[in-house]
C-alpha cells in the first residue's frame, strides 16, 4: 500500500527568514507544497544554489527533527556536493549562504 503524505506545514519563521534573505537580494523559490521535495526553499545567491529546510529555532530539538523524505534528500545533495541547510532563524540563514560571518 502506498504511504499517504501530508502536505508540509511552514514553519513559523519561515515567512520571516525568506524575507530577510529576499531583502539582501537573494532569490527565493518555496518549495514547500510537496512533502517528498525534501526542502523547504531554493535560494539563489551570488552565482550559488542553496536548498533549505527550515525548522522552527524557538521548539525543542526533537520538533525539528528531519522527517524521512527531507533525510534522503539531504543525504543525495550531499553526495553530489550540493549544499543543504537547516537554518533555525534569519541570522542561520543568512550565514549559510555568506551573507554574514
């Protein structure tokens, strides 16, 4: 039998962390309707791509676990050398594609 998949929710300071990066320039495509893309959003910025999957900083560590389909999608942009962030707030995100040290 087929498993049946949700659809993603977005996390509460989704909405905030693509702003902010929007803000610096960086291009944002949501990704988030589709629970076995594995990331939340595609974020273009000075000449790179980034995949996100953005979980929420403010809940407790086991709320931010990956689910299956985000692990094997993080595990195949890692073994084509492609990066893949979990950032917890603005500051995570900026800082995973060198916006900030």
């Amino acid at each position: 039998m087929a498993r049946i998949r949700k659809k993603n929710r977005i996390d509460a300071n989704q909405p905030e962390i693509v702003d902010a990066l929007r803000e610096i320039g960086a291009m944002v495509i949501s990704m988030t309707g589709d629970p076995t893309i594995g990331f939340d959003i595609l974020v273009g910025f000075r000449g790179k791509l980034f995949a996100m999957e953005i979980k929420d900083g403010s809940k407790p560590p086991s709320k931010r676990q990956l689910t299956d389909d985000e692990k094997i999608r993080r595990l195949e942009f890692e073994a084509v050398d492609c990066d893949y962030f979990i950032p917890l707030s603005v500051d995570d995100a900026l800082r995973a594609i060198g916006a900030i040290k």
